[in-house]
C-alpha cells in the first residue's frame, strides 16, 4: 500500500476536491471508476451533479456506476483516449470554443499541436473509438459552453504504454479550454492508495529527492549531501517494474518491500514467480502473510495504519494527521521505527560528519521527521505537527510557517513559465485482438476488495458480499457461447498468451460486446496471471488495461 507503489501515476490534483464540486460549471471523468474507488470525491461529485445542474460527461468503456448520473457517457474502445481527445479538440477549435486569450497570454507551442487536432476528424476519431459523432459534438458542445470544466482521471488513463501521451493531452484540453489555475477547474489525478501522494512527495520515486528536487541536479545533490553526512548519487534509479524483471538478468541480487505484493499486483505472474524463486534475499516487512511472503527469507511485522502516528498527504496535496488509535500487536512496529533500527545498524561503526544535522537516524517521534522533512523540502517548509494538531488544513506547497498552503495550482502562471501544447498522435496497445485472441480484457478494481486482497480477504463483512472474483462479460458474448450466471455453464476461462484463470462470470451491459473485465483481488483467479508487462517508456507504468484475451466456458 506504501512503498514502491508510489511509482505508478504522477503529479498531483492542480485543485481541490471542494472547490471542483462546489464550482465547475462540468465534470470530465475519464478512466476513473469515481464512485467505487474514491467514494467520498464521487459522492460530492454525484451531489453537484443533482442538487447544482453540474454537467457530468464520462468517458470509460465500461458502463461504470457512475453514468447513471452522467449527462453523456462516451463509451471509448480501451486504448484509444488520445484519438477521442484530439476529435474532441477538433470539435472545440472547429466552433471556436477555445480561449484565445488564454492560449495567447500563457500558452506556447499552440500551431503545431493545432495541426496534429485538424488532422483528427470526427469520422475517423468514430470509427477509431466507436463513440458516434453526435456524441462527440454534443461533448465538444458542453466543454465549450460550460466553463470552468474540472477533468478528473484515473488509472483507465495512466496504465497503458501511452499513459504520459494521455496524460499531456488531458493538459492539452483544459489549456485549449483555460480551464487552468482557476477554482472548478484543473487537471486532477485522483490519486489511488491513502498516501500514495505522500510516499512520491517525500522521495519514493527513483529520480527525485523529497519534493521533487531531481537527483540530477547537482545542487540538490550538495544539499542533502550535507544535511545527512553521505555521498549521494546523481544516477536515476530504476522503477519496481524494472527492479524485479532484473533480478533474471543478475542485476538484482537482494529484495527489501515494504508493504506491496507484487505476485498480486505486478503484471504477469508466472514471469514474477520466476523472479522471486531466483532472487538472492528477500526481505518483506508486511502486516499479514502474503502471497510474496513465501518467498521471503526474512519478515518484518509492520504496524497497520490504525496502530501508528503521523501523517498521510491525500489526493488533494492535504497533509493531514494520523494517530494511533490501537496498540501494535506483538513485535509489530511502525515502518519508520524498523527502517530507523536497519539505517542505525548499517551505520554501525561508522564516524558520521559532526556538521551533517541529519546523518545520525536520530528521531524520537514522526514529529522530529516531519522538522527535518520541512527543513530539506520547500513543499513542505511550512508544515509542522503543532500546525496540524491545531486544524489547520495545509495543503503543498507550504512555503513557510506563517504560509495558508495553496488549495489551487497554476494561479496566474505555471510552475515552468508558460504551458506547452503537445501534440500527440495515436499510439495503439502493446496488445491487440487478434483470431486466437478476440477479446480485450481491461483489469482494475471492485467497490469491496483492496488490491491483493490481504486485508480485504481478511473481513468475513467483505467476503459476504464479495467473496470470489467476477469476471464482467457482455450478454451477447456470453449467449453466443452458451454462458449464463445462473445455469451450469457460469464459469468462464480467460487465457491470454501468458496464462490462464477460470472464474464466475458475471453477464452484464457494464462491458460492451467484445470486452470483459477482471480484477486481482484473489490469487486463485488474479487478472494479472493474463497481463503483460509491456511498459510506458517514461513512467515505466504497465498497460494493465489492455490484454488480447480468449474467453470460453470453463
Ligand atoms: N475499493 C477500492 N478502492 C480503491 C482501490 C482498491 O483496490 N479498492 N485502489 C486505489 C488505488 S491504488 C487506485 S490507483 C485507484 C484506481 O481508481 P480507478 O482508476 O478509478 O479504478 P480502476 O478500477 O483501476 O479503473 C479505472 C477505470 O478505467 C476504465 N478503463 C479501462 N480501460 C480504459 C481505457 O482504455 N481508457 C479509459 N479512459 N478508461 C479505461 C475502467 O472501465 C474503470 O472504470 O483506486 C483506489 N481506490
Ligand atoms: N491488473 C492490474 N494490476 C494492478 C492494477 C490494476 O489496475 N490492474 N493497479 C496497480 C496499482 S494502481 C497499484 S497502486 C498496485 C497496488 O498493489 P500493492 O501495493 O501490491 O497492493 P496493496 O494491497 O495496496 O498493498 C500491499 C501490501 O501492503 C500491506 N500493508 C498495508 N498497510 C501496511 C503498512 O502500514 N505497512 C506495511 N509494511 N505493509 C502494509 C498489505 O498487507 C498488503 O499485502 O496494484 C497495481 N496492479
Ligand atoms: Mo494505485
């Protein structure tokens, strides 16, 4: 849940959950699953929808619950958001609903990305999608006359080979728009596990120091340097999904994961398994047994969330404090706590630097880490535990100790100057249907389990409702082969050219025809024995939502 997760998605929300529900005039949803997976932000998304008028356009290929709410529901093919973004924009430009002014006073690189959209017409963008044109002009319709618009997303836009691409054109849109730096407006990741915002900001990413000071720049490099008393390299590291895949090619010897089960999470678990059997040592610090604990050589009892301190930064850049609430059980103790007793050991007999403040590991609580992570992290320069036990609701960057924090981005200017404009063209799945694999399987989450499952499958509540993995099948599909959910043939299996699950089928309309959807919550039927580990090259995320599957009755 912490750790090394950090590395999937990026960035951070430019706005704030209030502001986008109390004052978009829209809602662009788009790949995210808003009202399982982040319940409270879909909550208040849903009640501006109803009680304020809000429009709400949602692009997803499934029909989420969250359509049921929706003005317009663009029911994409997995994979081709660029496409749909640049017939969008095309519309936009066509009717002249951008802000020139906007896009004149803060904007650069706007002709050639101009070019890019032209060349992406309604027609070819329909056929590419299989969205009708009529949608897309009465989507382009309500952008342009119903400012500001907040674009909200999630993983069914991050997690493919052209994540970053999809990325940057979402960009593109609320530019082209000028929906940037104001309340109700933005581009905003919501972001996946409880600090996942917080592990990227304060360093759990293999390129930048807390606060997103790069590695390779070199003062950083002298500052921290001399704040903790130790040689520092200016290389950038590798990401989990390169980490793991190197220990076949003897380049990772030894393991340390905290809180993350890659033979639940990591795309394609045979090729896993093969890499845990070979690694050296493996050290996991986990709360429960998981399936990667039996290959462990050594475990590490963490404390859960409930029975430490400190703090947690939200989606919303919101540093919010955590106290613990229940004793850890047994030698469990918080992560900090056995990370500080490794670090102290490995400076075992070594002299440290008398003028490095930080060389010694010396901290009695998360409060003593929090003055030296303000004193290192402009971000965080101003947030202190006594700020926070007061209320005060800081959100980065918080400049300095009399500083509010800032609840919105990009007011007046972007962080680099002026925003650029990327044109983007269409890059098509690592994987695509084919005859032996006609079906595109698209993977993620349900409302009642977390990821692999180890907490979740631990809550007798849970597995009442939930107890087994559904596999999401169109009705025609599963009459065409004979599949019902209650007959005797309701089992499917789903084979890809990796390996094969067999699970329940769950006959419904959330998937159109030629699409099922799976998830990775139970070892014995985990999506991700299908998936492939084909990559993003920049952020080195895996295309999890898109695997050329076989479907048959089991
Ligand atoms: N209950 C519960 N809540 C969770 C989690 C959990 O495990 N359980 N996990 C948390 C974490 S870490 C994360 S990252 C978030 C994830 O939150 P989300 O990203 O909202 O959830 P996902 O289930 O990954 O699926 C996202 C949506 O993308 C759609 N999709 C699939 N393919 C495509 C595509 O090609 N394009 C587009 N535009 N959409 C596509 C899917 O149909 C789905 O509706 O959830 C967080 N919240
Ligand atoms: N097919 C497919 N695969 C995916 C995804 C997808 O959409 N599709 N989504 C990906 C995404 S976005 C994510 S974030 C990952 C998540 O994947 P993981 O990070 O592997 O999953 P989690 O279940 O969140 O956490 C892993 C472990 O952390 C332990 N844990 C919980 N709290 C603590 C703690 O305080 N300390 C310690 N030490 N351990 C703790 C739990 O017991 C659990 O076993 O999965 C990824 N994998
Ligand atoms: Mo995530």
């Amino acid at each position: 849940m912490a750790g090394l997760a950090a590395s999937f998605g990026s960035g951070a929300m430019s706005n704030s959950m209030d502001d986008i529900a109390g004052q978009a005039q829209a809602f662009f949803v788009i790949g995210s699953n808003t009202t399982e997976q982040h319940p409270v932000f879909g909550t208040m998304l849903r009640r501006a929808v109803r009680f304020r008028g809000a429009k709400l356009i949602v692009a997803d290929p499934r029909r989420i619950d969250l359509v049921d709410f929706a003005t317009l529901h663009l029911q994409q093919k997995p994979g081709t958001d660029i496409v749909l973004l640049n017939g969008l924009m095309h519309i936009i430009l066509q009717n002249g609903w951008e802000d020139e002014r906007f896009i004149a006073e803060r904007c650069e690189g706007f002709e050639e990305f101009k070019e890019t959209v032209m060349r992406y017409t309604p027609q070819m963008v329909s056929e590419t999608t299989s969205v009708p044109v009529e949608k897309l002009h009465q989507a382009a319709e309500i952008m342009g006359t119903h400012k500001p618009m907040a674009v909200m997303w999630a993983m069914g836009i991050t997690q493919h080979i052209s994540g970053v691409p999809n990325v940057l054109n979402l960009a593109n849109l609320q530019m082209l728009l000028g929906n940037m730096g104001i309340p109700g407006g933005g581009v905003n990741p919501l972001r996946g596990q409880n600090n996942v915002q917080g592990a990227c900001d304060l360093g759990g990413l293999p390129n930048v120091y807390p606060g997103y000071q790069k590695v390779t720049v070199a003062e950083h490099n002298r500052k921290f340097e001399a704040a903790w008393g130790a040689p520092l390299s200016d290389k950038i590291g590798a990401t989990v999904t390169e980490i793991i895949p190197d220990i076949l090619e003897g380049k990772t010897h030894a393991l340390y994961i905290l809180g993350e089960d890659p033979l639940m999470s990591d795309p394609d678990t045979a090729h896993i398994r093969k890499c845990m059997e070979a690694v050296d040592f493996l050290v996991l610090q986990e709360l429960f047994p998981s399936e990667t604990s039996h290959y462990a050589d050594v475990m590490l009892p963490g404390a859960s969330f409930a029975e430490k301190t400190g703090t947690f930064t939200n989606t919303e850049r919101r540093i919010q404090m955590v106290h613990k609430a229940v004793d850890p059980p047994g030698e469990a103790l918080p992560d900090w706590k056995i990370i500080t007793r490794l670090a102290k050991r490995m400076l075992h007999g070594r002299t440290l630097s008398p003028d490095a403040p930080y060389a010694g590991w010396e901290y009695s609580s998360t409060a003593d880490v929090m003055i030296e992570t303000a004193a290192l992290t402009p971000l965080y320069a101003g947030v202190t535990h006594e700020r926070l036990e007061r209320g005060e609701r800081l959100q980065w960057p918080v400049k300095a100790l009399d500083h509010p924090g800032t609840p919105i981005l990009h007011v007046g200017q972007f962080s680099r100057g002026k925003g650029i404009f990327h044109p983007i063209d269409h890059i098509p799945p690592a994987e695509e249907p084919d005859e032996d694999y006609p079906f595109v399987m698209s993977t993620g989450r349900v409302i009642y389990h977390w990821h692999g499952g180890q907490m979740t499958r631990r809550a007798q509540g849970l597995l009442e409702v939930y107890s087994e993995a559904l596999i999401e099948i169109n009705p025609d599909d599963a009459a065409r082969m004979g599949i019902t959910t209650n007959g005797s043939a309701q089992r499917v299996r789903v084979s890809s050219r990796r390996g094969s699950i067999e699970a329940q089928a769950w006959v419904t309309d959330r998937v159109p025809p030629g699409m099922v959807y799976a998830n990775f919550h139970f070892p014995d039927a985990s999506a991700n024995e299908l998936t492939q580990a084909a990559l993003d090259p920049v952020a080195k995320i895996p295309e999890y939502k898109v695997t050329a599957v076989h479907v048959e009755p089991a």
